[in-house]
C-alpha cells in the first residue's frame, strides 16, 4: 500500500502571537515550529497501516526550507522519504494543488492529512484533493482500517459518529483517536539522516495576498451577577453584550 | 507494581536565556524534544507515586531501551545510538529533568556498564552483551564502591584469584544502583598482584547474591543493593581483557560523570520552572508573589546559575566529542551543576511555600535525589580536591 501523508509546519501551540512589518507578517522570532497535530496523527496511522500491510509512507509538505526540521521528524517517526514543495503555503486552493499534481504523478492508496492546519484552521484542503483528484474525501476520519479494498471508517459528525465504508483511493482529513501519537526514538533519529528528502517547485502561484493580521480583542472582564438579579443580567446580554 | 497514572499535565519548558539553542544541530533539537515527550508520557504521570512508594518502576527499563536512552555514544553496530556527546547530554538532562533515579539507572546502564564492556571488554563480551543493555533487555550494574572504600577506591578488598579455569571472586560492593534488578555486574577486583581487573558478574552464578537497601529517603524511584560475592566462580572469558589498573573504573566514571552534569541541569531547570510559574500564580498581599523583590532574586539567581551551567555543559560536550575532555574539567562540571541545582532544589522549595514539601510539586523529590547525587560518582569536595590537584600538582587524598 501506498500513502502519501501531508504535513503542516505550524508554529507550537504555546507560541506567542505577533505580527512585524506593519501587521502584514508573522513574527517568527523565538516561535518553535511543530507538526501539525492533526498532521501528527495522519502519519502516526499510515506508519501502523504500513506496519500492519507493507508497502510505503511517503511524507508531503507545502513550505519553505525551514519546514525540513519537522519533515526530518516525520521521518524518524517512521516515513520511508520525504517530497517539500519549495514554495510559502499562502491559501488553501494553492496547498491543494501542489498536493494533487504530486498525487498525480504516483498511485496513492490512501492521501491522508490532518483534519486542519493549526495555524489558519480552513479544514478544505483534503476536500480541495479530493475534487481535483477525482476520488472521494471524508473528514474528520477517527477511525481507519484497510480491508482489502476497502477503508472502514469512523467519522465524526455533527451530535455523534458515523461509520463509514469507501473503496481505495482516498483523501482523508484525520483527528484523534485514529492513532496513538508516536515519539521518534534514537534509531529513528539516526535512520531519519539518511532518507531522502526530494526538493521540487511549486506550479502556479498562490492567489492570497495578506494585507495585515489583527490579534483577536482581548477578552473583556468576567462579570457576575448574583442569581437573584436575573432582569440585570438579561439587560447586560441584550444591551451591553449585544447577543440577545 | 501498579503505579498511579497522574493527569496532572507536565508542561515543563527549558529556559534558553543565551539562546544555547542556537549551538546545536536541529538533530539535537529533535533528541532532546523528543527524550521530553518521552519523560512527559511515561514519566511525568507516575515518578511521585513511585518515590512516595519507594519502588522501581522496572517496566520503563524496556521502554528507555526502545527510546534509545542506553550507551547513546556507543556505535550502532552493537545495537546502540553511535550518536554525539552533546545527544548524550541532552538526553540525561531531559530524563533527570523527570527523576533523578531514572537517569541514575540510565547513566549506569549506558556509561558504567556498557561502556567499560565497550572500551575494555573483546569483540566476543561486545556482541553478547551491548545489544541485549541498549534495547534493555538486560539491566547492568557496576561494582566499585565497597563499604569501606568510597572516595579511597584503590584500597578495595574484593579479590579474584586465578584457578586456573576460572577466576574465584570474593568481596562485597555497597551503593550499587540497579544491583537488585540487574541481571549483570561490571564488578572491580584486585588480582594476585593487586592490580585492578574488571568482570562481568551474571546473576545466577552460585555465591553472587544483590540485597537491596532500603529505608532511602533520596532515588526513591530506582533502586539500590549490595553485591556480595561469596567464592563465584567467574568464566575467564568475563575478565575484560582491556582493563587494567584504576585507571579501568576511572574512565567509566568520567563518562558518567559528564552524564550527571547534565542530569542535575536538567533537574535544576525543572526546580526554576515549577517555581517560575508557581510565583506568577500564588497570590499574596493581592498580587503574584512574583512581584516581590526577594522572589525576584531567587529566580534571577536560578536563571544565572542554570545559564553558566548549560555553557559549561555544552562546552564539555564540545571537548568529549573532540576527545578532548579532562578528568578535572569534567569534575569542574559535575561539581558545579550538582551543586547549583541543589541550592536551586532548595530556593524552589521555599519559593512554592507549603505546597514545596509535598508530592504535588516536584521540587522536594528534586531535592532528595540531588543529596545522593552530589555524594556519588566523586563527591562534592573528592571533585574539589581534583581540582586542586589539577591546579597545584599536588594530590591532597593521597
């Protein structure tokens, strides 16, 4: 079985966010990157799929050089190589093509990636692969096993879960509990040194600019209402909160 | 054992004041986060309930093997990391930055069991016995410490004596960490002529026999024995044929020594970082107790001393990788480090007030542990007086 996991470089989730250049960049500085953890679990499954079936992982990232440090992790963790598209990831429909037209060039069984990226949290690109590539899509996958053919699935859904049956190939958009989160151990370290790592360009160009980022408003203050003033709270909601 | 599994979320992060990060490779970087993931998910939930118990938790021997956290520096060939001094150190500060017991049990598989059967030991004794030490299917221990004979090893009374077939090994070893569960003793010995040799000892050879010793109030998680040697019959093919004189245990204890000054780094920045967030929250007076100038000082004291100490860690490293490193500049380290992160341990204790001396915080475990750690492997004034030989050319414990 072929898989092809694709990766976000995400800054950590206990990174201090702010923005240089007038708002318009990110501030990178001091900010330590990671897999995604969606992304995480992705690789952390296709690794036990290929232990339970053979076959190969190959790791996918959409990103600049300075991703190469998370893509040597996947490694260690168990992918057989590596593809880094050389290019910023500035949207969605962008990281969806480099996906599929890598995708494209080999026969994947399984396409498989994080529910979301942590850092602009869109959540389309598996559907994006899915379309381009002309096979289906299903997100979030929080259950995967191969039989033959086929994919056995469960999939979260609004107010419950659904279990699910579709044939080979597909894109899926991973959460927890699909795998047991792995940590890479020395010997993968050591072996991750030699696998090969292949650089290629992008094709076409981003079609997102960004203007300037904004921080989301600082929560405001907790007020508490003493329980028998219940007309007061009511008032705040509908006057000050303006929510009801 | 079953061990209570806390969900108290371990959320410890290392300082870095002198962006050190920046003088490691990203391999380095991915070791040492990866030993942290590692230390968080095995270690963090379960280390106060094994201390508070006094129990070894015997099952993570396997799990540190298959981490890779045994003889990191010995070659692949023999099943091991064949990685660099400052891996090496990251590694033990990141497990000592756990438990000191644990890194304990890990520096003596790795630099007093495995290295000297590396170092001193023939190809045959390598391949029989570093793959089955690194994957941690065997534990080792390491027999030099005698109870009359700690700091003053060369006087030791354990002797072997050639029979021909074999060698007769009679003696007693005291303070050996791991002798309960080992499986296998690196055990030092005075021949006929006196001379220092070293063996592998198996359990199961009649009159060896490991008592453990109780009633420890420090390395609470690891545990502790006595090797007794009662007329063994040891294989000629155990002596280590490479292994002659003091300067045979001596060499295995630099090496460990260089782990232990990064262990108790390891262990002072988790003392800084407990206490750094314990201040920013505890409220008194009406605000953090953070914003008092005498808090200050103690956590800017931590922070200096935790900063000289990571550049003399990393410096060491720099030397060992070279094959540069000496005695005395590595008793410089662990003295230093020991030392630091004991005053730290204890600042940090007064820091979390009350909440300081019990198991929900893991500075009094910290503080326990270090007490053993700046007596063994050289104590604190044994390193002073190398030093100062070092210094004047003239040995003052001789």
């Amino acid at each position: 079985m072929k898989i092809l996991v694709c990766i976000t470089n995400v800054p950590d989730t206990t990174a201090k966010i702010s923005f240089i250049d007038g708002d318009t960049k990110f501030n990178k500085t001091g900010v330590q990157y990671i897999c995604g953890p969606y992304d995480d679990y992705a690789l952390s499954r296709a690794v036990e799929l290929k232990e339970q079936h053979g076959g190969t992982v190959t790791v996918l990232n959409v990103g600049e050089a300075e991703s190469e440090q998370v893509i040597r992790k996947c490694l260690a963790i168990g992918a057989d190589d590596a593809i880094r598209v050389n290019t910023e990831p500035t949207d969605s429909y962008f990281v969806a093509e480099q996906i599929a037209h890598i995708a494209s060039q080999e026969n994947y069984d399984l396409i498989l990636m994080g529910r979301e990226s942590i850092d602009f949290n869109s959540g389309v690109v598996h559907g994006l692969v899915g379309e381009m590539l002309g096979i289906p899509s299903l997100s979030p996958v929080m259950k995967l096993e191969i039989d033959g053919g086929v994919a056995k699935m469960t999939r979260e859904i609004e107010g419950g879960k659904e279990d699910v049956e579709a044939s080979l190939p597909l894109v899926l958009g991973c959460q927890e509990p699909i795998a047991e989160w792995k940590i890479p151990n020395m010997r993968g370290i050591m072996s991750a040194r030699t696998k090969p790592l292949k650089v290629v360009e992008p094709v076409g160009s981003g079609l997102t600019i960004t203007e300037k980022y904004a921080l989301p408003a600082p929560k405001g203050a907790v007020k508490m209402i003493p329980a028998e003033e219940a007309e007061k709270l009511i008032d705040l909601l509908k006057n000050e909160a303006k929510v009801l | 054992m079953e061990f209570y599994q806390s969900n108290k979320v371990d959320d410890f992060e290392s300082p870095d004041f002198y962006q050190i990060d920046d003088l490691l490779t990203e391999e380095h970087l991915l070791i040492r986060q990866s030993v942290r993931d590692f230390i968080k998910k095995e270690v963090s939930p379960i280390i106060e309930d094994a201390a508070q118990k006094a129990a070894f938790p015997a099952y993570l021997v396997k799990k540190f093997g298959e981490m890779g956290l045994f003889g990191p520096t010995i070659p692949e060939k023999y099943g091991a990391g064949g990685l660099d001094y400052i891996a090496y150190g990251l590694m033990m500060q990141e497990v000592e930055r756990g438990d000191s017991g644990l890194r304990s049990m890990a520096s003596v598989q790795g630099s007093l069991v495995m290295y000297p059967i590396y170092e001193y030991g023939s190809e045959e004794q390598r391949l029989k016995y570093l793959p089955k030490l690194a994957s941690g299917e065997y534990l080792g221990c390491f027999g030099l410490t005698e109870p009359d004979f700690g700091s003053n090893p060369a006087g030791m009374k354990t002797r072997i004596e050639d029979k021909g077939d074999y060698y007769l090994l009679n003696g007693s070893k005291m303070w050996i960490s791991n002798a309960p569960m080992a499986d296998i003793a690196v055990v030092w010995a005075k021949n006929e002529q006196g001379r220092i040799k070293g063996l592998i000892v198996e359990r199961g050879m009649e009159g060896f026999s490991t008592p453990e010793i109780h009633q420890k109030w420090s390395l609470r998680a690891s545990c502790t024995g006595e090797l007794v040697f009662d007329n063994v019959k040891v294989p000629k093919e155990n002596l280590l044929p490479s292994a002659d004189g003091l300067r045979g245990p001596l060499g295995c204890l630099d090496s460990a020594r260089y782990g232990i000054a990064w262990g108790a780094l390891g262990a002072a920045m988790d003392c800084y970082d407990s206490a750094k967030k314990y201040a920013l929250e505890r409220i008194q007076f009406d605000k953090p107790i953070a914003s008092f100038q005498l808090v200050q000082k103690k956590l800017a004291e931590m922070l200096t001393e935790i900063t000289k100490a990571q550049l003399i860690c990393w410096r060491l490293g720099m030397l060992k990788n070279a094959g540069k490193a000496t005695t005395a500049q590595i008793s410089l380290a662990k003295r230093n480090n020991v030392d630091i992160a004991l005053k730290i341990a204890r600042e940090a204790r007064q820091l979390h007030g009350g909440m300081g001396i019990t198991g929900e915080y893991p500075i009094m475990r910290h503080l326990m542990n270090l007490e053993s750690v700046v007596t063994y492997e050289g104590t604190h004034d044994i390193h002073l007086l190398i030093l100062g030989a070092e210094i004047t050319g003239i040995s003052a414990f001789k």
